[in-house]
C-alpha cells in the first residue's frame, strides 16, 4: 500500500532508526509520548522535561516526533495492518526492535486511535453567506486626491453550535483577485487530496 508520505516524514523515520541520534530510551520516549498525545493522555511538553532525551539534539527530537505522529495519522486513516506497518518502517531502515515496539503501541492502541480519530474535528466556522458592495475613496486625511475602489467584503459564518458571526474587510481589487486565486487553489488542492484518497 501506498501511503505517499512526504520527504520530511521519511527522513524523520530515518533519523528515528539511527540509534546513536536517538538512544534506545529516547526513542522509546518519542513512541509513547507521539501516541500519548494522539489519545490526548499526555502533551508534547514530555518532550521538553523528560530526562531520557537531555543531550539530544531538539531538532533530531521534533524531527522524529512529528515524522511518527504523521506516520501514525496516515496508518490510521489508510487503516493499515501491522504486517504492512512492519514493512514500512523496515523500509526507513528501523532495526526489529524498534519495529516491535512500534508495532506493540498500534496493537494496543488502534481501536482507541480510530475510535478518538473518527470523532475528531476542529469546529471551523463555515462560510454560508457572502455579501460585498463597492466604495470609492476619492481622498483620504494625508491625500487629496485617492480615487481609489475599494471592495467591503462580509462573509457571514456558522460554527458547529449553530451560531452565526460575521467577518469583515476591505480589499483592492487586487487583494480580491488574489483571495479569489488562493480560494480556487485551494479547492483544488481538497479535489486531489479526495481523489487520491
């Protein structure tokens, strides 16, 4: 199976697997602490004043952690067995041990992992209404003369709850084209991330 993981992920399992960056109880401490804050028992801040990784570079430490808690999501949401967790990791050249170890985490935690996974949102506000108008500016307190248009955007929103907000700005014609261009990008980038899915 094919998981497409992104460069930075796979040098982080790789660095994972070098033991003389990453000592035995260091890496033991970045296993339990990735899915520690995944099942929201701990937070990173192990990371910070644990004593198994004093020495450790922090780059190397937050390399590895967020290259696992990627690996972990994606596991999880392709919902991949063991055997085909093994292989990978074996692929990023982690010893058996190491493996093991990893593997031991997603038996005993998988079932929580996507129970906790699948209730998991972020509760962004949606937009559901858009209204905008047009203003000229002919001059403005330090300029006589500006004549300028200026767009008066409002988007009105709607959280989980039900509750409804507004937002509101004023952009040039520019700024507008631009958000317009970031917003198709976007849509497209949510296309092909559902159809690769």
């Amino acid at each position: 199976m094919n998981m497409n993981l992104s460069e930075d992920v796979i040098k982080g399992l790789e660095a994972l697997s070098d033991e003389k960056t990453i000592p035995t109880e260091a890496f033991k401490t970045i296993v339990d602490c990735s899915f520690a804050v995944l099942l929201k028992t701990d937070t990173e801040e192990t990371l910070t004043y644990n004593g198994s990784l004093k020495g450790i570079d922090i780059i190397a430490i937050k390399q590895t952690y967020s290259a696992l808690i990627t690996f972990i999501l994606e596991s999880m949401k392709l919902n991949i067995d063991n055997d085909t967790i093994s292989s990978i990791l074996e692929e990023q050249k982690l010893t058996s041990n190491r493996i093991n170890v990893i593997i031991q985490y997603f038996t005993n935690n998988r079932t929580k992992l996507r129970k906790y996974l699948s209730i998991t949102n972020f509760h962004y506000p949606h937009i559901i209404d858009v209204n905008w108008r047009l203003d000229y500016f002919m001059k403005s307190n330090s300029i006589e003369k500006v004549n300028t248009p200026v767009y008066m955007i409002n988007l009105t929103t709607e959280k989980e709850e039900g509750q409804k907000g507004q937002v509101e700005f004023a952009c040039t014609l520019d700024q507008l084209q631009d958000l317009v261009f970031k917003l198709r990008d976007a849509q497209k980038q949510i296309e092909r991330s559902s159809i690769k899915s």
